[in-house]
C-alpha cells in the first residue's frame, strides 16, 4: 500500500480553558491546563498512522525537551521519525491555547518548524519517496519549503495533499501540483475570497481552486459537515456526526489525517470523507490535539452507530 509522507509542523501545545478572552491588562483565572503533542503536521500524520497508513514524518524540532517528547510520542502512535531533524541552536515549535466555549484561540511560535529549507526537504522526498506515496503539506512550515515540496511530490509521482492552513496565497501554477486540497470555513475565504456559506458558495469557490488547476477540493464547514468537487464536478456532501464539543484543538488535523489515509488505502472520497468526519467528531470530545485523536476500531464504531 502506498505511504503517506508528511512534511509538516511539530509543536507542544500549552493549553488553558478560560471563561472568556481577557481584555488587554486583565488577568483571568484558568482551568485544565494541559501540555500536549501537537502541530498540524504531526496531528495529521498520528491520525493517519492510527487509522492504519504507514506514515513517515519530515520535520525538525529543538534540541531539547520538548522535542524528545514530540518524536516519542510521535513513534508511539507507529510514525516514521527517523527523518525528523533535531536542530542546535533553534527551540521547538510552541502553541499556546486558549480554550472557550468548546472554541480556541491559538498564537504560535514557529521554531525549528521554519528551519527546512526547499533544498532540504527536496533531498529528504528524493531519498525518502515512491511513486503512487501520498505527500501531506500544510502552512505552518517555511512557505518555500513547503512549495518545494508539493512540486518535487508530483515530479516523483506522488498523490498531494495540501492543507492551506494558515491560509496564506499561493503561485498559481502551484495549484496543477495539488491533486488534492482540504481547507475549512476561514482558508476558503483567504484563499478563493469567498465565505462557504451554502452549497452554491461552496461549489464556486471549489470551482475557482478547479480551475487554477487543483485535483478535488474538500471543504470543511464545522457542524454543517463538509463539501467535496472532485475532477468529475459532482458536488458531493457529508453531514456532521452530532458530538458535544470539549475542546476544537486538532480536530481539523484528525479529519485530513483520517482523509489522507483513506486516500492512501484506496477507499473511495465519499467513503474517506465519512471516515474523517467519525474521526474529527470523536476528537472534539476530548481534550487535547493528539491525546484525542481516534483509532480505527473506534472510527468504525461510530461509524456502524451512526448506520444504526
């Protein structure tokens, strides 16, 4: 079965539930302060592999503390860290979280997560990849870096996942290198200046991403569950799994892991699609981006609940 490469962040996320965003000068009193793995790149690539993809991780951390934790725990949930690099000299990536109402507030702090250059992470997929692997990006690596990747993944012959998250513009001609793009609510709107608001919405701005050259879009629309244009232009639509949310952290992260995996394994999109939305509804349950992310068993179980 082809492998899922995920060239990506890494970073440890210092979270706090608060019963409101503070006001400049305010100090509020928290709850439920937690440390935990996270950064899209290694959510994506932990629900992956526990979804069953043999998953390698490209990326770099600090040497140091909290670096050793990420690749731990990363090789706990069955991820290729070999290709991980421990940089001197530069701290691993740090997100710190506020928590409420079930949403979250997030600021970063890149780290080593800007480290890679294009340069070295075109080595590391000439080294590392097979043709019909599948290659997942996001946007919290150096933007270069992760251009790069995306156009030597479909030079070796690889199927590309894009995640534009942070959203941020792209080169058109990156687009014909994306065979497959997922973004949510907010990234539609950066990047096809739209705000999926209804179905007609979401078909446009898919169709923009289409025409620049994009395989299939997937968009995610929260509650509402999420829309899908692939190169056939059917519309296809998948509802939410009703879920009471404790914590939003990774559970866009979970969704394409998920959705990746079933690309992956050669399920088909509508099929891929269900898994992530099991995936993501379980994660928003529980607190935390990777502690709350799923496993097969417990997708399926959902899933064969929800046919009930």
């Amino acid at each position: 079965m082809p492998r899922v490469i995920v060239f990506g962040s890494m970073n440890m996320d210092l979270s706090i539930e608060a019963p409101c965003l503070p006001a400049a000068g305010e100090t509020l009193a928290g709850s439920g302060f937690i440390t935990a793995a996270g950064g899209k790149g290694a959510n994506q690539a932990v629900a992956a592999s526990r979804m069953g993809a043999d998953v390698r991780m490209v990326a770099a951390v600090g040497a140091d503390a909290f670096g050793d934790e990420l690749v731990r725990g990363l090789e706990a949930s069955g991820v290729d860290a070999s290709s991980v690099r421990r940089l001197e000299g530069v701290s691993t990536g740090v997100a710190v979280i506020v928590r409420t109402a079930g949403e979250n507030r997030i600021v970063l702090h890149a780290g080593a997560n800007h480290a890679l250059t294009a340069a070295d992470v075109t080595a590391e997929l000439r080294r590392l990849a097979r043709p019909r692997d599948l290659l997942l990006a996001q946007g919290e690596c150096d933007p270069t870096a992760t251009e790069a990747a995306l156009r030597t993944a479909r030079e070796l012959g690889l199927f590309t996942v894009y995640n534009p998250a942070p959203a941020r513009p792209v080169p058109d001609d990156l687009w014909p290198c994306v065979d497959l793009v997922c973004l949510n609510e907010t990234e539609c709107q950066v990047m096809c200046g739209v705000l999926p608001a209804d179905e007609s919405v979401c078909r446009t701005a898919a169709g923009r991403l289409r025409a620049l050259g994009a395989g299939t879009v997937v968009i995610t629309l929260g509650a509402a569950g999420s829309f899908a244009l692939g190169p056939d232009d059917a519309p296809l639509r998948v509802g939410a799994l009703p879920v009471t949310a404790v914590d939003t952290t990774g559970a866009g992260d979970t969704f394409i892991g998920a959705l990746a995996a079933g690309c992956a394994a050669g399920l088909p999109l509508a099929a891929s699609l269900r898994r992530g939305t099991a995936a993501a509804a379980l994660a928003v349950s529980r607190l935390g981006a990777q502690p709350s992310i799923p496993d097969a068993s417990e997708v399926d179980a959902l899933l064969k609940e929800a046919r009930a």
